[in-house]
C-alpha cells in the first residue's frame, strides 16, 4: 500500500485489448490494489505513476504487526479501508446511472486537480467515455 505524498497515478486493467482505468490517486491520498492487498492474491490492476511521484509505502505484514501493537491504528484501518470502497461503489454507480457530461462535472467540482493533471486519454478512460467525447464535453464547459 503507498501513500501518495507527491504525485499522481492510476489504477487500471487490461482485458480484449482495451484499457479501463479504476482509479486515478492525486497528492495525500492511497494508491492500492485493494482487492490484492487484503487477500494477498496477484492483482488484476496494475498501477501507473502518471508523473514524477514521492510514495511511502507499508507492507502488508507490516500493517498487521501494528494493528496488533496499536488497536486505535486498526479502527483507523478499518475507517480508511470503509472510506476506499465507498468512494469506489459511488464512481461504479456514476458510471452505471450518469450521462457522460454528469460525470464530467462530478470529476471536474470534486477532483479539480485529476482534470489539470492527468492525460486526456486516461480521464476519459476513468470515465468511461471516449476521448472524443470528452474533448466535446470540455468543449461546452470551457
């Protein structure tokens, strides 16, 4: 697991030739297979830095050791892991029932930063939408 102090980067998979980006992680926030963490299995993501990065990280193992010596640390882990999967239920669920144009907005009020940042390609990716589209999209908002 690492903790993105400066950076940004994505979470992806690969399947028929085709890339679908899960997660794009900017400055301050936690960069992880979760799935491949937590059950120590071989991931189906893979992880992009999309820019020169400054990571800490913390093995598995090591996490549980200070689980077990610190209990407030495990409650924290918990509320952190709570955090991770709601706000990827809550972009599955903007993809499912947003047009295209709404999620845009969403990424552009709430993650500014992804939209300065990141490549075109893997913002439209993220969103599930062409880059066409996206550049049409940007192209009534800007």
């Amino acid at each position: 697991m690492y903790f993105i102090e400066k950076g940004l980067a994505r979470c992806y998979s690969e399947e028929h030739d085709k890339i679908f980006t899960n997660d794009i992680v900017i400055d301050g926030e936690l960069l992880v297979s979760f799935s491949s963490f937590v059950s120590r299995q071989p991931s189906i993501e893979n992880i992009e830095l999309l820019e020169d990065s400054i990571l800490q990280s913390i093995h598995y193992d090591d996490l549980q050791m200070l689980y077990k010596k610190y209990t407030a640390l495990e409650r924290i882990g918990r509320l952190i892991a709570e955090h991770h999967y709601n706000s990827l239920a809550s972009q599955t669920h903007r993809l499912r029932f947003s047009t295209s144009a709404q999620r845009y907005d969403y990424l552009f009020t709430h993650k500014i930063e992804i939209v300065k940042r990141a490549p075109l390609g893997v913002i439209a990716s993220y969103l599930g939408m062409t880059i066409e589209n996206l550049s049409r999209i940007r192209g009534r908002v800007n």
